[in-house]
C-alpha cells in the first residue's frame, strides 16, 4: 500500500503548490486531475507488485522494533495533524479553494515543527522500511524525503506566506521546518 499510495504526494502536492493560481481556479477538479495522474501509476504499480516486492533486506530484530515505534508514532503524529487542521486542511482544500481560507495552525505538533504532517509520513514511511525490508518502500522514503524538503515544503512555505502574510512570517522565525531543533532553522 505504501508504494502504491506515496505518488499521490508529489503528483498532488508539487502542481498545487506549484501552480496556486491554477489550482485556485480549478478547485475541487484539482483531485480528480490528481486522481486521474495518479490512477494508471497504481495500476502499473499493483500490476508489478511481485518485481516491487522481490527486492528485501533482512533486517535485525532491533531495527523491525524501532521501525514499529516509528510507524505507530507517525500515525499517531499524523492523526494529530489531521484533528489540529481538520480533514479539509490536511486534503489541501484551502490551496485549491477560493473560498476555504483556512487558519494558520500553530499550537500543538504545529508549535514543534512547521510541517509536522510532512514529518509523520516520514516516519510512518521510515517505519514500514524498517519493518519489512523492502527496498522499494526504503528508496520511496528517500525519495519522498528529499521531494519534501527540497520542493513541496519550499513551495508550500511561499504559498503561506502570501496567504497569512506577517502573521506567517512570525510563525517561521519562531519554529522550526521540519526537525525539532530551534536553531537549525532549514530543516
């Protein structure tokens, strides 16, 4: 599930955060487009499950068990995320919705780290590697990391910024992007 659910990240997130104005304009036919990108890759994916599947590494007992604490610590980080911004705001709805403003969420996991939703699926991503081994799973955790710190959370920041202005800017000078580290502000 986790190879076949991740490009639905990248194929949603980078375009709408790419192309606000667009998206904006298309509103909720942003998912359908989504879906429509992402349906034939699941179907090319869950088709090739067997080749997806094949390459493994044995993992150490020790490391199967750190990867169940970061799975179940990455759901329930994510499941925080979602009562915090609520279903709409963790779909992307106020990125797509002329009328859906939203709020800028900043208590909680939100006063830890900036992008607390991006950091969960790393973890949850981190966690089934760790617990099965599956190559495909360990190189997707790569990639969605460096997609994530290098495109979407960039781009997403730019787009906060227009939309909540100073009161954005504050929040960003206050607390960290993604690791919870105060002084180390990129990540």
């Amino acid at each position: 599930m986790t190879i076949i659910l991740w490009p639905v990240i990248p194929l949603f997130w980078i375009p709408v955060h790419f192309m606000t104005y667009l998206f904006k304009r298309l509103g909720a036919l942003t998912y359908a487009i989504s879906l429509l990108m992402w349906l034939p890759l699941a179907i090319f994916i869950y088709q090739n499950r067997a080749f997806f599947l094949y390459f493994n590494i044995d993992i150490h007992l020790i490391l199967k068990i750190i990867g169940g604490f970061l799975l179940i610590t990455g759901i329930l980080l994510h499941i925080w995320t979602l009562r915090l911004l609520g279903l709409w705001g963790l779909i992307g709805l106020p990125e797509i919705s002329k009328k859906v403003k939203g709020r800028l969420v900043t208590e909680g996991a939100f006063s830890i780290v900036r992008h607390p939703t991006y950091v969960a699926h790393t973890m949850i991503f981190s966690g089934v590697f760790l617990i099965t081994g599956i190559i495909a799973v360990g190189i997707i955790t790569i990639l969605d990391l460096l997609f994530v710190l290098a495109l979407i959370i960039p781009m997403e920041e730019r787009e906060l910024l227009v939309r909540f202005g100073e009161e954005y800017k504050d929040y960003k000078e206050r607390v960290p992007r993604f690791l919870p580290f105060k002084h180390h502000n990129r990540l």
